[in-house]
C-alpha cells in the first residue's frame, strides 16, 4: 500500500477516473459525494476503500470528513481537491449572478479545500504527504465562464502556491487547471467541444483520464510544488 488517498466528489468525472488512477497505483482510497450514496458505496467496494458523504458546502461538514477518514483508515497521504459546483451563467451576465450564488459558489469551491487542507495538515506532515487542487482554465484564463466561478478557481490556484510556500518542504502543494473535459456533465455544451476540437492543438476536449494521470503524476513526483499545471490540449496557444 502507497498509503491513503482522500478524493472528493469521486463519485463521476475526473474525481472517479482519479479515484481509479490512486487504486491502481496502490492507494487505499476514500471516495467522496455529496450524494450519490449508493453509486460512491459501489464505487469504494469495488476499488477496497472506503465511502464517506458530506456535503462541503457545510463548514462543519466539511471539517469532518478528515477525522473520519483518518478513523477508518489511521493515516491520510494524499488530498485531492476535486469536488467543485458551477453555474451555466454566461461570462457576461452580471445581472445572472447573485450574492447568494457568489457566496455558496466559494464555500464549495474555495473554503471547503482549505478547511479540508488545515484539517488534513498534520496528518499529511506525518506523511511527507501532499494535496493537489483541481482548479479550471478559467482560472487561469479569464474567459469561458461565469464570473463567479473563474474567480473562485483563481482564487483556488493562489491559495495552492502560498500553501505551497507556507507548508514545504513536509508537505507538497499543487494544481491541475483542466480545460474542457469529455464527461455526462459536458456532453451537450456543443459549442466549447467544437472550440477544442478546431482550436486546440490536441484537436479534442481531455478525457477525465487525462486529468487523473497528471493528478497521479503530481503525487508521485517528489520535487514538484506550487505548480499551477494547465491542462487544455494546447488551446491556450490559439
């Protein structure tokens, strides 16, 4: 065993291919929903971790979701970042946004990945551990999403360069930013799928695989941190 790996919202897209990927590689892996029971208590089986719901939109939900992993399993390696909410707000719509929309948009996106951070800290310094954040291109790139959304995950990618600065050399810190990735949840947005395919010099959106080997890549490198890695098929060249 590698050790013990936390993934939230791991239950579809990117969060169950990386949920696969650390399997794979040896981890014991803690799956997580917000629901979805049934599909995470399936998944957990059939990988031989572990399933835990919470809902990270909860500061005290969220808090705890350490603890209990770490009850069952007596050690946490490896936190990934992954559970994340968005709106089909176009860029544009200030008007489509509200305050409430903003503040439940940052407790996902933005404060539940640090409280889990502070929460899994001292497991992970025990461990020489590390976390990897999954950010967006549009955190990167200001464009392609609601205002919102791309700010909460540019928020997100400083966030992992100052833990980054605060908590090495114990513990590694970093970010994958995904372009358009290939999942149920993206199946119908035709027209960013036509932007990568005639734009991107990859000529197609990621699959969720893409973005769980680099994720894997991340936790295996010993060297790597505070690293912001754009994953979009080159369309940032275009």
């Amino acid at each position: 065993m590698r050790g013990v790996a936390l993934v939230t919202g791991s239950v579809s897209g990117i969060g169950e291919a990386t949920a696969r990927r650390l399997a794979a590689d040896g981890f014991v892996v803690a799956v997580h929903s917000r629901a979805s029971r049934d599909a995470g208590v399936a998944l957990a089986a059939e990988l031989g971790g572990t399933y835990h719901q919470a809902d990270l939109g909860d500061d005290d939900a969220a808090a705890g979701l350490v603890p209990a992993v770490v009850e069952r399993h007596g050690r946490l390696d490896v936190l990934v970042n992954n559970a994340g909410i968005s709106w089909p707000v176009p860029h544009g719509d200030l008007a489509g946004l509200t305050p409430a929309d903003w503040r439940k948009l940052l407790d996902v996106n933005l404060i539940a990945p640090w409280v889990l951070c502070t929460a899994a800290l001292p497991h992970l310094q025990a461990a020489d551990g590390c976390v990897v954040n999954v950010t967006s291109h549009a955190g990167v790139r200001p464009k392609g999403s609601s205002i919102a959304y791309a700010a909460s995950k540019a928020a997100l990618n400083h966030v992992t360069k100052l833990l980054a600065a605060a908590l090495g050399p114990r513990v590694r810190v970093n970010a994958v930013a995904p372009g358009l990735v290939d999942t149920p949840l993206t199946a119908d947005w035709t027209a960013a799928h036509e932007l990568w395919k005639s734009s991107s010099p990859m000529g197609r959106a990621a699959q969720p695989a893409d973005v769980a080997d680099l994720i894997a890549m991340l936790i295996g490198h010993r060297y790597l941190t505070g690293e912001v890695i754009l994953l979009d098929g080159g369309l940032n060249l275009r």
